[in-house]
C-alpha cells in the first residue's frame, strides 16, 4: 500500500477543513452572526483609508492654494489699477480745475400733514424759512428722494412728492449711465416711469436710479429707486421704465431737508488746489453731512445754463 508524502497529507487535511467550514456554513449560516466580518475589514482597511483621505486633502489643498493666489493676484492688479484710476482723475481735476465736490446740508424735519388720494403728493413739514428752508431745495430720507420744497412760510413748508405728476427729476440708471426724466404716471399703470431713455441703452430689472444732477434743483447722486420694470413706450420710440421707489412715502414721520447746495461749475473757477468751503448751516437747526454732490449743469464758460 503506498504512503502518503507529508505534502499530500496537508493537503488532504487543508481540504477537509474547508468541507467542514463550507457544511458548517450551509447548516449553520443563516444563524452565524457575520457583523465581525465588516468590522474585521474595516480594521484592516482603516489605514489605507486614512492614508488615502490624506493624499486627497493634500491634492485638495495644493489646488484650493493655487486658487487663492491667482484670487490674491487678481485683487492686488485690481487695487493697483483702481489706485492708478484715481491718481489719473485727480490730475485730470487739476489740468480741467473741476472744483471739488461740496456736501450739502441735511435740516430734519417732521411731517405734520399729508395730502393727496389714493396716494401722497404732498408733506407738510415742520420747518420754514426761519430755519434755512427755500422754494426747490430736495427733501429726503434715509432710504432715497422723497421730493421737494414747494412753499415756504415762516415756521413750516410743503413738500411736493415724488407722486406729484407735476415733479420731474432727471435721474439715470447705476451703473450704465442711461439718462432720463422721472415723473409720477397717474393714467394705464400707476407709478414712476424713466421716460425719454433711448432704446440703444441697456436697462435690466433690478438697477438702481439715482439723481444725475441735470435738474436744476436735485444734487447728484441721490438714490431714488430701482427698475422694476423694462418696455416700450407706446409710440414705440423709447423705452417705458417703470421704478420702484426706495422711500416709504406712505408711511415716512421725518424726512431730510437739503439747504445750502453749492452749484459747482465743472469748468468753473474753483481749482483742485484750493480747498471748499464748508456748507453753511442754518441758524438754529441740527445738521448732518450728506455724501451726495451737488450737481447744477454750466457751460464750460462758467455760468449756469
């Protein structure tokens, strides 16, 4: 009878092993408990996993770096442009000699009266000519325009609003530059419309409207709205914008005066050298710089149009 090499016995006992897992297996399976058999792998995966999440945050920080230096980069090119930008103003203001900007006056004021159905056309306030107030000057509040001086008694005044049909205020759309004149539309779809805005400009819903200083009353700069709306006139010339107001004209208590506004001439006398006067206050009254500018349109000669 042949013997068997030890080899072949291994292997005979190697395969008997695996008989009795495998029966054991098929009889017992469904009752073995196999939960340390993940929490086996896991163990033994859990260094290359931790080794791999680290190469991952690696790789993902190198690129997030690369990211924010090209950022930095931009910013520092933004900055030196924007310094370069201004440097280039300010010598243009001292080759044309524009005058310096001058910050109005802001008078508060209380509103003691309201007239006008379905909605406000006019205020009565609280100030008059004693304390600085005069025909055209610009009332405001915080949140915009609200409109301007009509009549001026001695302790009080009226206000006509921005629903006023009869106020009209050239503004432009910020940015872009699209000019035009605001006025309140009673008829079709009530509210303020920019008219007079040529169909080559771009308008989208959403930009701001603010003063441009054309009218011969209102600083520039003043915000007033924002588009709520972009159409055609219906002679189909212009466009029909339609602005949302920021000022809660329906529900305002106090509002702003704007007294003392100096007219700058662009070309005017006033050199980059010599320093502004500081707006005069009147007597009597709290005041409060504004950062808007004055705005009156001149010819280059010097004197207003």
């Amino acid at each position: 009878m042949a013997t068997l090499s030890s080899g072949d016995r291994r292997e005979i006992a190697v395969l008997a092993v695996c008989l009795g897992a495998s029966a054991l297996l098929l009889a017992f399976g469904g009752r073995l408990d196999t939960a340390w058999v993940a929490r086996l792998e896991a163990g033994l995966l859990w260094p290359a996993n931790q080794a791999r999440d680290f190469v991952e945050s690696v790789s993902f920080g190198r690129a997030e770096n690369q990211r924010l230096k090209g950022e930095l980069l931009r910013l520092r090119t933004e900055k030196i442009l924007l310094q370069q930008a201004g440097a280039e103003a300010e010598r243009l203001r001292r080759a044309l000699r524009f005058a310096e900007p001058q910050g109005p006056v802001l008078l508060p004021a209380r509103v003691v009266g309201v007239w006008g159905e379905p909605w406000p056309l006019v205020f009565q306030l609280s100030v008059g000519s004693e304390d600085g107030v005069r025909a055209g000057q610009p009332v405001v509040a915080p949140e915009g325009l609200v409109g301007r001086v009509a009549e001026v008694a001695a302790r009080s005044a009226r206000a006509a609003l921005l629903t006023d049909p009869a106020l009209a205020v050239a503004c432009e759309v910020v940015p872009g530059g699209a000019r035009g004149v605001l006025r309140f539309r009673a008829e079709r779809r009530p509210g303020l419309y920019l008219s007079l805005v040529p169909l080559t400009d771009t308008v989208r819903v959403g930009q701001e409207v603010a003063t441009s200083g054309l009218s011969a009353f209102f600083p520039q700069g003043l915000p007033v709205g924002a588009v709520a709306r972009v159409g055609r006139d219906p002679n189909g010339l212009v466009q029909e914008i339609e602005v949302r107001p920021h000022a809660p004209l329906g529900r305002l208590r106090e509002v702003f005066v704007v007294v003392d506004v100096e007219r700058l001439a662009p070309w005017g006398a006033a050199g980059a050298d010599s320093a502004p006067a500081g707006p005069r206050a009147p007597a009597g009254s709290a005041m409060a710089p504004a950062v808007a500018a004055p705005d009156s349109v001149r010819a280059p000669g010097g004197g207003p149009r």
